[in-house]
C-alpha cells in the first residue's frame, strides 16, 4: 500500500519500477494541487490525471506501456470538510472593457462615470488604457465582487446599460 496524501492511497499490481515512477507522479500532482488550492485534490481527478499520464507514455511516447494496476482506496471526506469548515464568500475577479463609440470620447470622464456606481460587495480596482485600433483605446477595468452580493449580469444591466 502507498499513501499517496492523507485521504487517498492505493495498491499495486504489476511491475514495481513502473508503479514507483507512476506514484512518484501522482504525489507530485497532488502536492502541487495542494499548494495551488489549499485543499486536497479530489480522487477521481487525481487518478484521471495519473492515467492520461499513462496514456499519454504508450499512445504518443512510442514507449512500452506501464504495466502495473491501481486499485485506489480514499476516504469520504465532504462530510467531514462540510461540518469542520466555516462558510466563506466567494470573491471574483473581473476585467471590464468600457470602449467609447469614437476617438473623441474623454476616457477620463467615462472611468469617473463607471467608478461612479456603488454597490455593496463591489470594489473597483486599477484601470488602463489598451489601444484597440488607430487613435481609438479601450479602458480596461478590473474590479471585485462578493458573489453572493452582486452578480456581473445584474451590475451590467441595471446600473451600467
């Protein structure tokens, strides 16, 4: 048995070189979604990612294929990761495009108009300008939102249409 994480390990049957190099790999995976995410990479794509790995080698290496079997074990952790964490708001990040109807729209006056708008759980961030063709830019604003208190459809219609 190899303990890949603390919520998943699995057993071998096959050639062990071969299962070392595949479980090396998946541990790697599943440290490097750890760190990305701070949370434990969920099962099915850890074992997704490890075969296509193992395809990957026979279909498009021009390798032998590795010859080994996994059969994973894992524990039910959604109801233990749902009672032990408190609930968190989801934050987005958003890029906005506001692009004037010719080249002698005032950028300045239509970011003060945007920025302008106040809704709760929205936080307007830094803004740009990117050219778009010959004397015509585009300003680019990024801007946060709580997900829960604001959606970019509803700000869109509502307060920027």
């Amino acid at each position: 048995m190899y303990k890949i994480d603390d919520h998943v390990a699995c057993a071998v049957a096959g050639i062990m070189s071969d299962a070392n190099r595949l479980i090396n790999t998946a541990m790697v995976q599943d440290q490097r979604y750890t760190f990305a995410y701070q949370e434990p990479m969920p099962v099915e794509q850890l074992i997704q990612s490890l075969y296509d790995n193992k395809q990957g080698y026979t279909q498009f290496g021009g390798l032998c294929p590795f010859g080994v079997s996994f059969p994973f074990a894992a524990e039910a952790r959604e109801a233990a990761k749902a009672s032990s964490e408190k609930k968190e708001s989801g934050k987005s990040s958003v890029f906005m495009d506001v692009k004037p109807w010719d080249d002698e729209a005032d950028m300045k006056k239509l970011e003060e108009a945007v920025h302008s708008i106040e809704v709760e759980g929205l936080l307007w961030g830094a803004s740009k300008l990117v050219p778009v063709s010959y004397r015509i830019n585009k300003k680019q604003i990024m801007l946060t939102i709580l997900d829960e208190l604001v959606l970019v459809d509803t700000l869109i219609e509502e307060r920027i249409t």
